[in-house]
C-alpha cells in the first residue's frame, strides 16, 4: 500500500453477499506514507501552515470565485460490467456538482443545528476525458496498481491540471481511496470501485447516491474524517464540525439527533453524522461546513495551484510557474521552489531568512564526564538540530528546543567536534555552524579511586575517583541537563565493617574526617548510582 494515502473499505456482512458498513485505516496508512517519503511530510507541514492563515475571501477574488476541476476518469475493466457506461460517469460528475455547490436534492434534511453552517463549497467539476482501458487483472486491490498501465492499470494524465478519477473492481470489500496533497505526482487522485460510482448502471446500495466519490474527493482536497482519525482528543482541523470518538455508521437510521459522542454538558452538539466526511450511508449525508469549505480552498491554492487555471474545453492551460515555498515542482522543468530561476525574486527566497547559529561554546561539566554546548539563538528558530562526532564519525544526535544541549558519558582523553542549526519550520533550516571540543584528559583524574594524604596521621583526607569510562558509542545527547547524580562513600575496616556511610554528589571527591581514627587499616568504598564502585587502602598511623 505504498502509494495510498487514504482507503475505505466496507466490512463484509455475516448474513450474505452484501457490506454491512464503511470502514478505513486512513490513518495507519497515512503514517505510513509519511514514514517512506520524508518529502511529503515536509510538504503536508507547509500545507498545515498555509492553511491556517489562509483568506478565501482573497483566494476567490483572485479566481473568479467559482473554481472548477477537470476530471479524467480511467475506467480499468476486465468485464464488461466493470467497463461502466458514460453515463454512469456523468452521474457521478453531477453528485458531485450537486454535493460541492450545496444544491443537492436532501440538503433540506440537514439539522437545523448544523443549517448555520452549512456551505456551498464553490467548487464544480467537469469531464475532460474518458479513458477505457482493459485488464487482466480481476480484483486490481488497494497498492495504487491501477494507476500504472505496467501494472494493469492506467497512468496517470496531467495531474497538475486534472483531478484523475479510476474506476476498477478494487476487491477486499473496499470502496475507493485517495491521495491527499503532497504527495507523489505519478499516483495522485480518487479511486472507487465500479460498484459505488454514481447513481445508476452498478451503482450499489446502500451506496448508491455517489457520496463514495464525494468523499474520496473531500481526502483528495485535504479533508480528514469528522473524527480526526482518532478519539475525542483528536480534531480533524475544522471548527465548526463537532468532535466525535470515532466514526458513524448509521445503517440507514438518519435520525437527529443520534450520539453525542464527544459531549461536555449543556450546548455541546451531537455527532454530525450528515458530514460527507463521516462513515454514514450515502442517503444520510448531506453537508460540508463553511470551515471544510475553506480547508479545501486553501488546499488547490497551495498544493494544487494548477486546478487554479485549468479547462475543460480542451485548450490549453497558461504556462505554470514556480511556487517558490511549497516542496512542487509546480512548472514540471526538474527544479524545485527557491531552485527554479521563477523564484529569483521572491521573498520566500530571500538570503539569511533561517540564519545560523553564532557564539558556539562548550562548557565542561562534572569533572569533564559531560559537556554543555551553546549557541546563540536565531529569531527565526522554533528549534535547534545538534550533531556530534569522533573521528568524522557519528556518535550522537538529537534535536532540542533551547539554545543548549547537554552531552553525557563523555570517553576521557576523546577529541570532539559538533554542530547545530536552526529550524524555522516549514522545512527551512540554516546552515550548519561547527565546533571542537576534548573531554578531559585521560590522567587528569586517576581511574578508580585514591585518597590522599595517604597514610595520614589525622585531619581531612581527600578521597578522589573515577568510575566512568565509556566507551564514544555511549556518548547521548540529552535537551536538559538531568539532575546530580549520587555516590555513596563508605568507611569499612579490613574485615568489612562498615565504620560509616556517607552520600555524595557525582562529583569525583569529597573529604572525610580520619582524625577520630585508631590507627590500622582501613577500606574506603565508593559506589555511583549505575553500581559502579571502586576500593583504596587507607592507612592511619
């Protein structure tokens, strides 16, 4: 699953041939994206960014208010059935003109509750292209295969500038799934099975309105279920759609209110089962609110700024160019954002706007065992990147929310070098900025453990050890300096009883009082808190 952002499936039911209920791993399979392609990570964080400062007043001004989609559908079939007809298709384009533009015929059963917020969305969408393609492939499943003709599927046309809509006989009980913006080109666009594609030929109830298709598109443009994919606790980005702990599948009972899932006491409203983002079946949903509206605005204008200045009559687009901030080749000439010459000019690639970190220090601490590191901070920074090394090696890294960091389990004798840089979010880092630094000297303090004056005749005795030496692989970096660490001091005679005890901090040498002592023999113990421990002779004369 690779190439898919988002799928739903349907859960088979036990009493016959029929699916009983949407269901989706969305988010499991949404981490898993964002794990195999760091680069679309970036760009859904440059996105979130975007979206929340986002004016559609403006956004709409500057596109004639009503934005319209292509759409290419690849109707993938190995039988006849699953080759469904054209006007199978034109169905599904006029749910969705009807769903987006909030004329659709059950908008009247929205809620009063949720009436204030219900929007036209202000999106329309057209066919640009059919494209019929046959396979041998009988149930093409959910890995994105369908969209590469290699694979028995079809390759995807002009993403930039058309939504791509497949058509195919998914299998496994799914009903389609589709990419959010940000990632791969080559696999972008809604999938359905040929089953819950529009209102007639095999459309298939209790799904057979085409709100499978206006849901795919919803994840398309950058809308999360209503539940945010997770509990209570977790939002799915719109104010305006009451949290719930989790999907509703309503069964065909569309009666409000139903559960309040989420719900705090007097004013908190019920589950908005109605949004076309939850699990209900297609004659229950009826809305999207004003803030998806925006969501999926903010979305093309961003991560989809083709859509912006496509057609549907067959001309030509105008040229692309270059949004200089936003991870895209958008203009398709190999170079991205501040690389492509377009960007000469903007502010976002403006020089010195992550600066790097200046005044870097190393300061040594606990008799050289760790080292604190410093910089001075960058306006711009939310954060700081720290790498250390021995010998070009890595042996430590981290990243840290201050201007310092904290080195432990330093090797004596070892020479290191360092560095930082500033994270300004959005992707946009400085350079980084290098420093060297040598633990403590391997004889500056002896390993184990003396007592010196030894022998002593009476008065203070300094009693000095040295329990670690780690080796460079245990070298951690950590954000805080972690609290004083502890050893205990102990007296014992020759035979092992112990005289007295006593607690120090970790930091290599304390004194004791030897003038109470008869003369002889004596054992001074020192153990640290990892259990490390070493034994000197002390003679009393």
């Amino acid at each position: 699953m690779r190439f898919v952002l988002f799928y739903c499936a349907l859960l088979l039911g036990t009493a016959g041939p029929l699916f009983a209920q949407r269901n989706c791993t969305s988010d499991e399979l949404l981490q898993q994206q964002l794990q195999e392609d760091p680069q679309m990570k970036q760009n859904r964080q440059q996105l979130e960014n975007f979206t929340k400062g986002f004016s559609i007043k403006e956004a709409k001004a500057l596109n004639g208010g009503i934005l319209t989609i292509p759409v290419v559908f690849h109707v993938v079939y190995r039988t006849d059935r699953e080759n469904i007809s054209l006007r199978q298709i034109e169905s599904q384009i006029d749910v969705l003109n009807e769903d987006f533009r909030r004329r659709n015929p059950d908008r009247n059963d929205t809620p009063a509750d949720f009436r204030g917020v219900a929007s036209d969305v202000e999106i329309e969408f057209c066919l640009q292209d059919v494209i019929r393609t046959r396979t041998n492939r009988a149930d093409i499943g959910s890995n994105g295969d369908v969209k590469f003709t290699s694979r028995g599927g079809s390759d995807v046309v002009n993403p930039r500038e058309a939504m791509n809509f497949w058509v195919c006989s998914i299998g496994g009980g799914i009903l389609g799934y589709a990419t959010f913006p940000g990632g791969r080109l080559s696999t972008d666009g809604v999938v359905c099975d040929y089953r819950y594609v529009g209102t007639n030929g095999t459309a298939t109830a209790p799904y057979d309105r085409g709100r499978t298709g206006t849901h795919e598109v919803g994840h398309y443009l950058n809308l999360s279920h209503i539940w945010g994919d997770g509990g209570c606790g977790v939002d799915d980005r719109v104010a305006d759609t009451p949290r719930a702990s989790g999907p509703n599948s309503t069964g065909g009972a569309c009666r409000y209110p139903g559960r309040n899932s989420c719900g705090s006491g007097a004013g908190d409203l019920p589950d908005m089962f109605q949004n076309y983002m939850d699990y209900s079946e297609d004659g229950c949903m009826n809305l999207f609110t004003v803030g998806q509206r925006d969501r999926m605005w903010a979305a093309v204008q961003r991560s989809r700024p083709g859509l912006l200045s496509a057609a549907c009559d067959g001309t030509p687009p105008p040229p692309a160019r270059e949004i200089c901030d936003n991870g895209i080749d958008d203009d398709n000439d190999g170079l991205v954002d501040c690389a492509d010459p377009d960007c000469g000019n903007s502010d976002d690639c403006a020089a010195d706007v992550c600066a790097a970190p200046g005044n870097l220090n190393t300061t040594g601490l606990d008799g050289g065992r760790r080292a604190r590191l410093s910089w001075d901070g960058v306006n711009e920074a939310g954060g700081y990147d720290v790498e250390v090394y021995v010998n070009n090696s890595l042996v430590a890294q981290g990243s840290v929310g201050r201007t310092s960091a904290t080195l432990s389990g330093l090797a004596g004798g070892t020479s290191f070098s360092w560095r930082v840089r500033a994270d300004c979010g959005g992707g946009e880092v400085s350079d980084w900025s290098s420093a060297n630094f040598a633990a403590r000297s391997a004889d500056e303090v002896p390993a184990g453990i003396v007592a010196t004056p030894n022998p002593t005749t009476a008065g203070a005795v300094r009693v000095t050890w040295n329990l670690h030496q780690p080796a460079v692989s245990g070298v951690s970096l950590v954000e805080k300096q972690t609290a004083a660490s502890f050893a205990t001091v102990e007296l014992l005679t020759v035979t092992g009883q112990r005289l007295f005890t006593r607690t120090a901090s970790d930091a290599g040498s304390i004194d004791i009082d030897a003038g109470p002592l008869p003369a002889g023999i004596y054992l001074v113990r020192v153990t640290d808190a990892a259990g490390n421990h070493a034994v000197t002779r002390l003679v009393r004369r």
